[in-house]
C-alpha cells in the first residue's frame, strides 16, 4: 500500500494502520495488538494478534508481521525496515525481533507485566533503534477496552 502523501510516511500514521489491525484483533476476541512492518516508507505486512484462532502461542501480530514481510520480500534480515507495533513487545517477540535484526521498533503503549523491557531490556538486536510511545493513549485505550468487556 502506497501512501498517499508525503504526510502519510509520519510515525503516526503507521501506528494509525497498526491500530487499525488491533481493532480487527479485538473484533475477533483477540488480544488487541497490531502491527505494520515498513521498508522504503510503503506497509509490507500487516498483522494482529490470532493466538486464539490459530491455537498457537506464538501468534502474536509481531511473529506473523515479521514471518509475512520475510516471505513477501524474499529475505531473512529486516535492517532496513521499521516495525510499528500497538503494545511494547514481549520477550518472545523481542527474540524474534533480535533474530530478524529489525532496523527500528517503534510501539505505542508499554507493557508494565510482559515487555520485553520488563524481563529483559537488551533483548533486540544491539543496532535496532527504539521509539515508544507513538500515540500511546489511543494504544492504551484498545486495551483497556478490550480488558474491561472481558470483565464484565
């Protein structure tokens, strides 16, 4: 998908289309993380939280995001890419991250209980670059949200 300006290449707008993937998640009952993987200013995967569909631990919006854009670009290391993700990602996903050698990371809200920067703060890769908080009350509130229909 090509932006359709030169204002459409801004942090926020990235995280606006992760968000946009969390929303499918909580639609699904799932929980409300979603992610962008971007190379050249242009989205190359998409991807949202399906652990509860899949049945699989490992189906975070991270993994699958990072699983589609090496598929789809035909490789295996994403050092010039940045992932744009709803939630700080958690010490599985940091892996994975770390693996991949992400160029950038950027997420919206932090995760005080199972981020990564909780367990192991030197998880990602020693060159990918780090950004959080990227419209964190709207990353917030889908969570939020999400927990308290599950409450009630």
């Amino acid at each position: 998908m090509k932006p359709d300006s030169i204002f459409d290449t801004t942090p926020e707008y990235f995280m606006r289309e992760a968000l946009k993937q969390a929303a499918k998640a909580f639609d699904e009952g799932e929980v409300p993380v979603g992610a962008v993987l971007v190379c050249n200013n242009k989205i190359i995967s998409r991807a949202y939280n399906q652990v509860e569909l899949l049945n699989d631990p490992t189906g975070h919006a991270e993994i699958l995001a990072i699983t589609a854009a090496c598929s789809h670009l035909g490789i295996k290391y994403l050092q010039d890419c940045t992932l744009y993700v709803t939630l700080e990602p958690c010490l599985m996903c940091a892996g994975a991250l770390y693996w991949s050698q992400l160029g950038t990371l950027v997420y919206g809200a932090s995760d005080p209980k199972r981020g990564y920067t909780q367990k192991a703060v030197n998880a990602l890769h020693p060159k990918t670059k780090i950004t959080s908080g990227v419209l964190k009350e709207k990353c917030e509130e889908i969570l939020k949200s999400f927990f308290s229909t599950l409450r009630n």
